[in-house]
C-alpha cells in the first residue's frame, strides 16, 4: 500500500471533510499568484476550520440546562480544560484562530531549528502554561513535512508532564510520510489536517504544496 493510502485510511489521521468549500479555500492559498492578503483571510478561514473540527476530539460530559420554554434540554458539556502551543514561526499564524473559538484561552510557544552540526531538531526556547500537565494541549502547525519539528516538540510536551492522549496536533497540509512519522512514535497521538499531500520535494517542501506558509503569511518572501 502506498504511503498516501496508508495516511488517508489511518484511524488517528482526521481529514477534515472534503467539501467544495473546503477545496476552494484550499485552491486559493496554494495559487501562486494568490496575493498575500487573500493568503492570510483564506488560510484564516481554514485554521477556523481545523481548530473547530480539533475541538470535537475533547471529552463532555452530560449537562441538562432549562431551556426558556422551562422545558429541560439533556446535552453536553466539555470536560477539562485546553492551552495551544505554537511551534513558531509558522505555528503563531494559528494562534488568532484559536482565540476566536476559544477567548482568553492559553497559549505556549516552542521555537525548534535543525542544529547545523548534528542535523537534528534542536530545542531553542520554549514557553508553556504553569499547569500544561493538566489541559488538553493544541498543538499548532500548518505545515508537516518530515515531522522533525513536531515530533521534538511533542517530546518538550511530554517532558512537561502532558499526557500524550490529550494532544491534538492541528495542522494545513502534511505528508504521508511525516504524519505516519509522527503517529507511529507516538501511539495515542491524534493529527488533525485539512489536507494529506503526496510527499516532498528534494528541500523536504511538501508537493503539491503552498510554499513556505510562514513566508507567505507573514510577507517575508
Ligand atoms: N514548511 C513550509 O512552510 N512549507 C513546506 O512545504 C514545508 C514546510
């Protein structure tokens, strides 16, 4: 089975639902020549999008409320609490997003980089809520190429005392082969994506692709 097929039909891989919306959102920020604002409105709408879906993996518990017609209504409410943590840069793009759902919801950052001399993702500075161990954790990046990033940064989660089964890693676009990278180092790890891509280039860009999505937001090209 192909890498892709094996991305698609994971059970921890949630696609967002391939409506035509969706795919014309999608359209816009991958065009090339999409100008930089329309970039960011349409990206915005799609990371609106991911962070609603990633909030439909938290936990409820019931709740009956009294509706104004006195009538009691028997539904739901979210148990426990949530932070975001950004891997910067591209990752604070998504913070807005996240605020819209969630107001005055916390929010960490973690700076990773490859290290020149042994190649590897090396931790630069990292900034997470006091009581991190205790929430859910949204873990914010648009773009998943090999995974090294995001895969260092789940283990600084974990170093904190974060319960690998409450995070939710939200994200654009990944490869096949760093979403599997990171779903079979981490068994109870959840990604959800808006769109799973073919692979990568030979500078580890995802193909198809949108570029460098930080570059592109931020109007650093
Ligand atoms: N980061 C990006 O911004 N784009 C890619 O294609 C891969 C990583």
């Amino acid at each position: 089975m192909s890498l892709s097929a094996q991305a698609v039909g994971h059970a921890r891989l949630h696609q967002l639902a391939q409506t035509h919306q969706l795919k014309a959102l999608m359209t816009i920020i991958r065009d090339q020549n999409t100008p930089r604002g329309d970039f960011v409105f349409y990206s915005d709408r799609v990371i609106r999008l991911l962070v609603e879906e990633g909030l439909n993996y938290l936990p409820v518990v019931n709740k009956e409320v009294i509706t104004p017609m006195g009538v009691p209504f028997q539904g739901v409410a979210f148990e426990g609490r949530i932070c975001g943590v950004s891997i910067m840069r591209a990752g604070e793009s998504m913070e807005q997003g996240l605020r819209d759902v969630c107001t005055s919801v916390r929010t960490g950052k973690v700076l990773i980089q490859r290290d020149e001399r042994t190649a590897q993702p090396k931790l630069y500075y990292s900034k997470l809520p006091k009581d991190i161990a205790n929430r859910w954790v949204l873990l914010l990046d648009p773009m998943l190429a090999t995974g090294g990033s995001a895969i260092k940064c789940i283990e600084v989660l974990l170093e904190a005392g974060v319960k690998e089964e409450r995070i939710l890693f939200i994200n654009l676009i990944c490869s096949p082969e760093g979403a599997l990278a990171m779903l079979e180092q981490f068994p109870k790890l959840q990604i959800i994506t808006a769109e799973i891509d073919e692979g990568m280039d030979q500078q580890k860009f995802i193909l198809p692709g949108l570029g460098d999505f930080g570059d592109r937001y931020f109007g650093t090209e």
